[in-house]
C-alpha cells in the first residue's frame, strides 16, 4: 500500500466530521454503543482500550467518556491530531500515535483490554498480505482473554449490490452549508473500487468542490475471519445492524 491512505485522510482531518449529519453526537452515541458491547463482551471500564484506526477520535473519545483508558492511533497524523484537539474539548483524556496498523508490535507499546477498529477502516488493507499481518499485529496488542473489535461494511451484500454513489449528507453549521457523497468505482469483476470522495461548501452563495480519491477492497466477512482466526482470535461473532443498533455490521472476537 502506498501512502494515498495517509494522504487522503490527513487531507480530509479537517473536514471530516462533515461525514456525519452531528459528529459530536455520534461520538456519544458510538461511544455508548460500543460501551454496552465491552461491558457484555468483557466487564465495566475501567478497561484499556487500543483504537488502532482512530481517525479523528470518533470512538475513541466515545469510550473516553465512558471512563475507558484509550490509546488512539491511526496512519494520518493529521487525523491523529485533530483527535487530541477533540478530546480535549470534550473534557477527557487519550493518549495518541502515530502507528501503522499493520506495524502495532513494534510501534505500540503494551497490551490491551480491547482493540478497537471501526467504521471501514480494516478494508484499506488491499492486499492478503497486508491483513495478515495488520491481524498479527492486532493480535500482539490484545492480552489473552481480551477482545478486538470490528466495524465495517456490509461488503458480502456490497458485492451483489455493487452500489456506485451514497446519498449525500447535508449539514448547516456557522460555516455555511456543506454537503458530502461519494461515487464509486468498481474495477471489473475484482472485489476493489476507487471511491470519489466529494466535499461541496457553499461559501457566500458560491459552492465549492473538493474532491479526493482512495481505494477500498470489498472484504468479506469470511475472509476477515480467515485472517483474525489465522492470527489466533476465537469465538467470532457478528451482530450486523437491525441486531445492535450499529450503521455497520460489528464484528467481537477473542483472543486464544
Ligand atoms: C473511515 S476512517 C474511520 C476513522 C474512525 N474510526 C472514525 O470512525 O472516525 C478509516 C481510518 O483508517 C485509517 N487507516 C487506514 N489504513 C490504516 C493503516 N494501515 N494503519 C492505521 N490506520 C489506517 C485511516 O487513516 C482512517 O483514519
């Protein structure tokens, strides 16, 4: 993998809580979700958690606020920093990093509670090899008996459906008007498609565009799985949405 990920989004940091119709209140509601899942995977914080695909502190401020010891890291520094800044306005504490969820042995300290990666974030992974060893590395940071944790897209579905956009998502803040979609493109028959990402900001009644691209792989929960069980994870279960309230299908899974 080349470094586009990081590119793409330190590039969008900034902007990326427009993804969400209300960021601040879906740091709370994911924060809770994600909360009644440890509790009843698990036990009560306080816990340790490693999210190890933080983004902009989305969860990670989630379960901070649910009195969680978190440690953020992600592959954008950009993203990284922003999660800090957020934290601190949300009043609570995390530690942050810099790490490449594929490098967490060397570039992680310590073991977990729970390990945490959400919302699509594991699909960047393009290749088998780079799963693999992003699991083994998962796998090095959760302590025995401890849980990951995973979120994603239902992309067993996305491969029949092959979907080419999202709806877009209009938020109003003292800025303006913003309004954020995606088109994608699927390359053939292979289970990857480049997405378009679109930022549209109404700036003293003129629009502007920003536009940026990454690709995704369509991964399958099977395949997922395959890889976490190869990495020593056991008992894996899914819950997906109308089961736990989640935008996502939601992987637990234990590590052996
Ligand atoms: C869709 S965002 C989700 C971020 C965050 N969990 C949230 O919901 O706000 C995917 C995140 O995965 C991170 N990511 C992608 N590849 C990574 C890698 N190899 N190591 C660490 N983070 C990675 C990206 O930088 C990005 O922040």
């Amino acid at each position: 993998m080349s470094n586009s990920v990081a590119d793409f989004y330190d590039q969008l940091a900034d902007d990326y809580h427009l993804i969400f119709g209300d960021w601040q209140q879906s740091v709370r509601r994911q924060g809770a979700l994600l909360d009644g899942i440890i509790r009843r995977e698990i036990g009560a914080p306080p816990l340790s958690v490693l999210d190890c695909t933080c983004g902009i502190g989305t969860q990670a401020i989630g379960l901070a606020l649910h009195g969680y010891t978190v440690h953020a890291t992600d592959l954008s520094a950009a993203a990284v920093k922003r999660a800090a800044r957020e934290a601190d306005g949300f009043g609570v504490s995390i530690r942050t990093g810099v790490a490449d969820v594929r490098k967490l042995e060397t570039q992680v300290e310590g073991t977990f509670d729970v390990v945490i990666s959400m919302d699509n974030s594991l699909p960047h992974l393009l290749t088998d090899d780079d799963l693999a060893q992003a699991a083994r590395g998962i796998a090095t940071k959760t302590r025995p008996d401890g849980r990951l944790i995973v979120g994603m897209r239902d992309y067993d579905q996305a491969l029949v459906d092959k979907p080419r956009s999202t709806p877009p998502q209009l938020v109003e803040d003292a800025n303006g008007k913003h309004v954020t979609f995606q088109v994608w493109e699927w390359q053939g028959d292979e289970p990857f498609y480049t997405v378009n990402h679109f930022i549209l900001k109404e700036r003293d009644g003129q629009w502007q565009t920003a536009h940026r691209t990454t690709v995704y792989r369509a991964l399958r929960r099977a395949e997922l799985d395959a890889a976490l069980t190869e990495a020593g994870f056991r008992d894996l279960q899914w819950w997906m949405p109308a089961e736990s309230g989640a935008y996502q299908p939601i992987l637990a899974a234990r590590r052996g």
